[in-house]
C-alpha cells in the first residue's frame, strides 16, 4: 500500500516530532509551568498512549489518502479534506485522551463536551502541523516517484526509438553497398570472368559478415576492418594496380567500439569521386587514431579534388552520418575537403565508447 521507504520516513519524523513535544513537556514540569499532577513516569505513558493512538490513526489516514485521495480531486478540494480529517485528529485523540485518564489514571473529571472542546482547541495546532507535514511529505514523495517513472519511460521509449531508427538506417546501408558492389562486379565480369568470381566470392564474405551486425549498434574495429578489407579486395581486383590502399592503425586500437559500416561508403566514395581523366591512378589512405579521447578517421585520396565548396552527400554518406548522430546525439564531427594540392581527405571524429556502453 505505501513504499517502504516512505514508511520508514514516516515513522521517523513521527517519533522526532514526540520527542520534541515530550522534551518541551518534561521542561514544563520541571519549571513547573504545567503537569504538577503527573508523576515522572505518568507524564511520559501519557505521551507515549496520547502519539501512540495519534499515530494509528494518522496512517490509516495517509493509507486512505493514497487510495481514496490522491491523484482524485483537486487542490483545493483536497485541502478540505485534510483540514476535516486533521480536526477528526485532535478529536480522536482528545477523547481517547480523556478516556485515559477517567479510566485508567483515575482521574474523577466530568467528560463533556466543554471538556472535549476544550482539548480539541489545545491539541490542534500540533496536530495540524503534524498531520499536513506527514501527507505534505506523502504527497511530495509520489509526485517525485511519478515524475522519475516518466523519465524513465521517456528515457526508455527513447532508447527504442533510437535502436529502431539504427536498425532502420542500417538496413537501407546493406543494400545500398550491395547495389554497389555488384555493379562493380558486373563491370568487372567484361574485363576478367575469373576474377569476378573470386570478387564474388568476396562478397558472398561480404554479406556474411554484414548480416551478422545488423542488430547490433556497436563493432570493433578488427571487424571493421575485416569488412572494410573483403570490400577493398573486391575493388583491387576491378581496378588491378590502379589502386592501392594503405591502412594505418595500431593493434591496441582494433577493441575499439564503433558503430558498424561507417568506413566502407566513406572509401567507396572516395573511390568513386577520386578517379578521373587525368587520375587513373589512386591510393587510398586509412588512417585512424585517439586523439583527446576521440576516436579518428582519416580517409585520404590523391585523385581528383572536389570542385564546389558545398558538398552534396550521397546515400552512403548521408546514412553514415545520421546513424553516427542517433548514436552520439551530435557528439561527433566530420569534414571533407581538399588535401593541399594533392586529392581529398575525409576526417571523422567520435567518442570512445565504454565496455559498459558499448
């Protein structure tokens, strides 16, 4: 019915307030101001009999606020109820109160209503303090609780939003690479039937190794790699020594964490845009790196250089970078441009990815 932990918070703040209204109590008799006819050990069973019944009934009201309450009038509305139950409050208690003292100290005191009254207006300050602080709290405890449950439903729904769109942008990446490369392959197939087999074979590789990772959002860069290499190897045999590559990295960086099949479109591309009438002849260079706790891709090429300075993406691309965004919430870079004299060069920036995130 309520959270332990409000519970336990409850009873805390409860035994504190008596505390404090028995030590204000026992400094009163002690001055003499009030209690002069209580023994030492009276006055305190009569405190602890008085928050004791206080008590029982204060968490059947809170328990019947939880149900019957909350989240079921308004505001002002709710402030009336409250305001009627704290007065049952201080009635409750102050006949009960009364009732214990007739019955069991053997006071010999009329109980009426002048008396009940009369009790009812001493107790209720205390007891409407009490009271509302405690369903104050109730209140404030659940109002934050909802307020976290729907973060993380929000934060939830997010994350399946995100891997659906992943899964989504990564699906249409496959066939586009595959649209590609069997297009390379079919142009090769007029030049050298023996080596479109091999290339073949390369992809049939290819395609394994792709439909492997399609519902994950994270690869190392060995797999990477490995991928990115049966693509270069389908190309080097379209192209024979009119290409070359050269990939640069260290073993200790290939654990690395990163999101799928973004190196291939970026070196298709620059394939594809590098070769030109009076560039027949290109290399490709891959080089990747840390630098300030950012993974670094540098793709390179010594073919043509672009000719606009507004670079319009293509599909390949275009994918690559919004599925590095969705992963990175734009906690990324890239830029494409000219390379001096000689060629373009592609950088890609991204976080490094934690074991626990990845």
């Amino acid at each position: 019915m309520l959270d332990k932990k409000l519970f336990r918070f409850i009873v805390l703040f409860y035994i504190l307030a008596c505390l404090f209204a028995l030590i204000i109590a026992l400094f009163q008799k002690i001055s003499g101001v009030s209690f002069k006819t209580f023994s030492w050990i009276g006055l305190i069973m009569n405190y602890l009999f008085n928050y004791g019944t206080k008590f029982i009934f204060i968490i059947a009201s809170i328990i019947f606020t939880r149900v019957y309450i909350m989240n079921k009038f308004s505001l002002p509305i709710s402030i009336i109820i409250h305001t009627l139950i704290s007065v049952l409050l201080s009635l409750y208690s102050s006949i009960l109160l009364l009732g214990y003292e007739k019955y069991i100290l053997g006071y010999t005191d009329v109980i009426d209503i002048k008396v009940i009254l009369s009790r009812l207006a001493y107790s209720s300050n205390f007891n409407f303090f009490v009271y509302f602080t405690l369903i104050t709290i109730l209140y404030a405890y659940y109002y934050f609780q909802k307020q976290k449950d729907q973060e993380i439903k929000e934060s939830n729904l997010k994350a399946q939003l995100l891997d659906s769109k992943i899964k989504v942008l990564q699906s249409q990446l496959q066939p586009h690479f595959l649209f590609n490369a069997l297009n390379d392959i079919s142009s090769l197939m007029d030049i050298d039937i023996e080596k479109s087999q091999d290339a073949i074979a390369d992809l049939s590789e290819m395609l394994r190794k792709t439909l492997s990772i399609k519902d994950v959002k994270y690869i190392t860069l060995k797999e990477e790699l490995s991928i990115l290499n049966k693509y270069l190897g389908i190309e080097k045999l379209r192209f024979g020594d009119k290409l070359n590559f050269d990939i640069d990295t260290t073993n200790s960086l290939l654990s690395e964490k990163i999101p799928p099949l973004i190196l291939q479109p970026i070196v298709e591309n620059s394939i594809k845009h590098g070769f030109s009438y009076t560039h027949d002849t290109i290399t490709i260079g891959i080089k990747i790196f840390i630098h300030h706790d950012e993974i670094v891709f540098e793709i390179t090429n010594n073919g043509l250089q672009l000719q606009q300075e507004k670079i319009v993406f293509g599909n390949g691309i275009s994918n690559v970078l919004e599925r590095i965004d969705t992963l990175y919430q734009g906690n990324y870079s890239f830029d494409i441009r000219n390379n001096g004299d000689s060629g373009v060069i592609n950088i890609i920036k991204i976080p490094r990815i934690s074991e626990e995130n990845a």
